[in-house]
C-alpha cells in the first residue's frame, strides 16, 4: 500500500522514499517481486517511480545489519544521505507508515 500510495502522490506531489528494518528486502537486486490482488507489484511501482525521479533511499546501517552493501541495491536506489534527506523535509520530519 506504502508503494501504491507513493505513485498515486507522486502525480502532483514531491515524493522521498525511505527504506529501513525489513523494508531493505524490497529494493534489493535479488528482492521478491512481491503482488496483490489489484495493486502493481513492488518491481512495478518501484519502476514508476523512478521513472518518475522519485528519490529513493536504502538505511545503511539497515542494510548493513541485513548484510548486505550498496552493491546489493536495485539500479536507481540510493544509500540515505542526511543532507539530502533533511533538505528534501526543509528539516522536519514527517513519517507516514505503513
């Protein structure tokens, strides 16, 4: 649903994704294409989107913990930078969760 509603305010809103915990398994090279009944897939969602220059970010110390490197990242995810993170938020956080 998080994917599905990313692409739907992707449309006419700025978008920044971050993955972190077990969230790192979906932006892997190696990941399950994970699918349900009437949403795209997580491959086809994540593809919109970077089709559409949504910025997508991987936690590295998340990625770290998974045992994995940047080198196991999906072509177009990159690892979370703090200054682009923090401009993208003009230093707020807001967390919508799913």
């Amino acid at each position: 649903m998080a994917l599905k509603q990313a692409v739907m305010m992707a449309e006419d809103r700025d978008v920044l994704i971050y993955f972190d915990i077990k969230g790192i398994e979906v932006v892997l090279n190696d990941a399950q294409d994970i699918s349900y009944p009437t949403f795209p897939t997580s491959k086809e969602s994540l593809k919109i989107l970077m089709d559409k220059g949504i910025t997508i970010f991987a936690c590295p110390a998340c990625l770290k913990a998974a045992g994995k490197s940047e080198t196991d990242l999906m072509p177009g995810v990159k690892i979370a930078d703090k200054e682009q993170f923090f401009s993208f938020t003009k230093g707020r956080i807001l967390t919508m969760d799913y």
